[in-house]
C-alpha cells in the first residue's frame, strides 16, 4: 500500500540532497568501542546473555563473551551498559520515504526534503539502523541512498527497490499523479512483445543497482477493483530478476494471489492476505523458504477510528518525534484516509483483517514460516521509525513470542533483504548497529522504545541532534 501522493513535488529533492552537508558527528569508525555489562539479546534466537562484553572496531563487532571470558583492548572508550539490554539494531523491510509521508497527502510540504530527511533520521532515533525502501520515486531514492552510503547524509542504511513493477493502470500507478506514476512505477502492458519488456525493465533496474525488485500482484478487493499484473506476467518478472541476481517480493492482498506469487517463485510476501491462510498457504511459504512480511501495523492504522486516530496524535513519541507538517495535516481528519473512516461498511472489514492477519502470523509462525518486520511507514498514521516497535508489539499481540518478534525485526530481516552476512545480529565479524535498552524486552515488548543509546556502524548516534 502506498499513500497518494496528489504533488510533484518530491521530484526536488535529488538536487536537495546532492548538497547536504556531511554529517561530523560521534568518534572515528576506526577507535575502538567496548560495551560491557548489560544482557545481551544477539537476534539469533539464542538466550539472552547476562553481562555481556561486545567489542567493536572499524564499525563491526570483533568479539563477544560474557565478563572476564575474553579481552578488553586497553585504551578502548567502553560504555557501560550494565541493567540495560543490548540488542541489535531493528530492520524496518517495507517504508515509504518519499511518495509516503505518514500524512494525509493535503500540503506540498509533505513532499519536501526537509520532511523526507526528518523522516530518514527518525529511524536512527528510533533505533532502527536499517530500512528497505519498498517503492519510491527512483532517482529520489537511490541518489538518498548513495548519499547515506558515502557519508553525505546521516540516516539508517537504506536499500531500496526503485520503482515498483505493476500492470497499465495498476496499484499502486492508479493512486498516483501521472509524474509521480511515472518515476515510482514501471507499468507493464499486455501485449505479445511483453517478455522483451520485463527484459528491457528489469535490466535497466539492474543497471542502476536497485536492492530488490518490487511486484504488485494485486486486483483489489470487494472496495475496489482495479487492474492486475498477469500471472504470466509475474512470473516473467521473477525470472528475469533473479537471472540478473535479484530477489523479488510481492505486494498481495488475498489468499489466492498469495499462493500464486509463491508458486511463481518470489522470495518474500508483503501484506501477504487480509484472509485467512490455510494449509496449503502456509506450507507453500515453508516449505519454499518464502519470507512472510505482514505489515500489521497498517492495518491497525486502516482500523483505528477518528477518536483514536486523536488520541495517537496526542502521544508524547508522536508530538515530540513526528514532523509537525505531519501531524497538523493528519489533525485536519481530511484525505483518502479519512474518507475511508466514515465509512462504517468499511472500518468494520479493516477491524475483522487486522484480527484475521494476526492470526496468519501466529499460524505460520507456529508451522516454522519466516516472519519478517515490515510496516508501510508513510501510510497515514504509520510513522517512520515508531511504526517498527508497533509492529513488534502487534506481532506479539498475535501471539508469537518476544523472542522471536526481535528475531523477525533482526536476523529474519536481513536475511530477507540479503544482508545476513553483514548485519542484523550481534556476532563477531557482522556490522556494528546495536540499541541498547533500559528494561527487558522479552518481558515487555513494549522496552524496545526505552532507547538509551544507538550505535550505528560501530559509532554511537547524536540522538539528540537527529531531529533538531
């Protein structure tokens, strides 16, 4: 799901982000960073470890032990983490940065740098050190993506898709003005040629070095109907991508497209289906080794009421973290969003989805299914960098553990996007992100927002500074 953009105005910010400043902040990667003392949570599953000792240097992890079962680099700064909870950092697989700002799609302001880098520091505030973008405008978003690789701007690690690949008139090109359309989407036609086309699309991607390749494979439901890409279509899709190295998942919205896209071979389920699973369905993600990102966290914002829409709004995380062009348009009550809350038919079929996808969550995690946090951040209400601990809480709420809630926003994640040699776990050799905690998570999920401190990269993040 995307949210509607109704301004062209994104389309600036490649120039913007061509001229930020590089960000000077924190010690030099290459010093040496010692944390000792806290239980550490390392994302593989594996028991937590009291008193833990994490030695970093040159931005990755060098060793782990418990107290006095290894050495301490004389010289080495050392935080002392010792009541509080290490973990690493989260990984959010499916936002919005740029057509999506969390906001009703009411001002132009939405769609300006500043609140599009606003946005991309609130998940370092927030402790999440990597994001996928799951469909932007292509320039846009990898030129702020080259930008954060190269130290130009500060933000998380940011993969991205570029555009999405849909049908003529497709989701989510239909939502969108014809400029948006046409930078955010590539828009297959149906016509004997179409093969030649996936080729010429797919490559171009490649080219430019996307992360992912994105695919709706989505007609809408008894709300609305709209164009669908063709199975066959699809299928060429995935073919092509993984022949030039790339992974590919899939936007679906009910069961039978769900089982398609598996059969087709994509590697990984985005909202996967507002129906219930059954067997078949959940054997066909195991047993394929296909990743299940179920996005509950738009869902809920799709259920929530207009009281509850305020009363989210008047949170002291959303007051103090979420940009304010954000939340005055969202206090307006206007836009597509909202529309939808007035009608009663519909807040009812969103409260009886989010039900039924929490209980696919805990049916397929139960039957050994690969679950992944994910939350279409720059949806109405889904705000970038928050929404991460509401889809930690919701996957709890549907009755996984807390364990493996950090496992899907942590080593399931990265290893969904690519990445599981490189990070999403605190283990030696891997990239130093890591959240330190004050509480126990697997107590209560709700402490993964009780930050005292995020290190990205082996440098220990200005909170402070992000959002000034």
């Amino acid at each position: 799901m995307i949210t509607i953009c109704a301004v062209a105005a994104s389309l600036m910010i490649v120039g913007y982000l061509a001229a930020a400043e590089k960000w000077s902040g924190g010690a030099d990667a290459s010093s040496l960073l010692v944390i000792r003392g806290g239980r550490l949570i390392d994302g593989t599953g594996s028991p937590p470890l009291d008193n833990a000792v994490v030695v970093i240097a040159n931005g990755k992890i060098r060793s782990v032990f418990p107290e006095g079962q290894g050495s301490v680099p004389s010289g080495a700064k050392v935080i002392d983490a010792s009541g509080r909870t290490l973990m690493p950092g989260l990984i959010d697989a499916h936002v919005h940065l740029v057509i999506g700002s969390a906001g009703p799609a009411l001002s132009t302001q939405e769609y300006m740098p500043d609140r599009v880098l606003h946005d991309f520091r609130a998940y370092l505030y927030w402790g999440v050190t990597t994001v996928r973008s799951a469909g932007d405008t292509t320039d846009t978003i990898l030129r702020l993506r080259d930008n954060e690789r190269s130290g130009v701007i500060i933000g998380p690690h940011l993969l991205a898709v570029g555009p999405t690949i849909t049908c003529e008139g497709g989701h989510p090109a239909r939502f969108l003005p014809p400029p948006i359309a046409a930078e955010a989407t590539r828009q297959l036609k149906d016509r004997p040629e179409v093969r030649l086309d996936v080729k010429a699309v797919v490559e171009a991607l490649a080219a430019q070095k996307v992360d992912m390749i994105k695919v709706v494979y989505d007609g809408g439901s008894q709300w609305a109907r709209f164009p669908k890409l063709p199975l066959e279509l699809l299928k060429a899709v995935v073919e092509e991508a993984h022949r030039n190295g790339l992974r590919v998942s899939v936007h679906t919205w009910i069961l039978s497209d769900l089982k398609d896209a598996i059969r087709a071979g994509v590697d990984g389920v985005e909202h996967g289906a507002t129906d219930a699973l059954d067997m078949e369905a959940v054997q066909l993600l195991r047993d394929r080794g296909v990743f299940y990102c179920p996005t509950l966290t738009v869902i809920e914002s799709n259920a929530r009421s207009l009281k509850e829409v305020d009363g989210v709004l008047a949170r002291d995380d959303v007051r103090s973290t979420v940009s304010a062009v954000v939340r005055d348009g969202l206090a307006k009550h206007q836009g597509y969003a909202f529309d939808m809350k007035r009608d009663r038919d519909l807040m009812n079929y969103f409260s009886a989805a989010l039900r039924t996808c929490e209980q696919n969550v805990r049916l397929a995690s139960k039957n050994g299914v690969k679950i992944v946090l994910g939350t279409d951040a720059g949806e109405p209400m889904v705000f970038h960098g928050l929404a991460a601990h509401d889809e930690l809480r919701l996957l709890v709420a549907s009755g996984i553990s807390p364990m493996d809630a950090i496992v899907a926003g942590t080593r399931t994640a990265a290893e969904y996007l690519g990445g599981a040699n490189e990070f999403g776990t605190i283990e030696a050799g891997k990239r130093a992100d890591i959240l330190i905690v004050d509480g126990n998570p697997l107590d209560d999920i709700g402490a993964t927002k009780n930050i005292w401190q995020v290190i990205k990269g082996g440098l220990v993040v200005d909170r402070g500074r992000l959002l000034n």
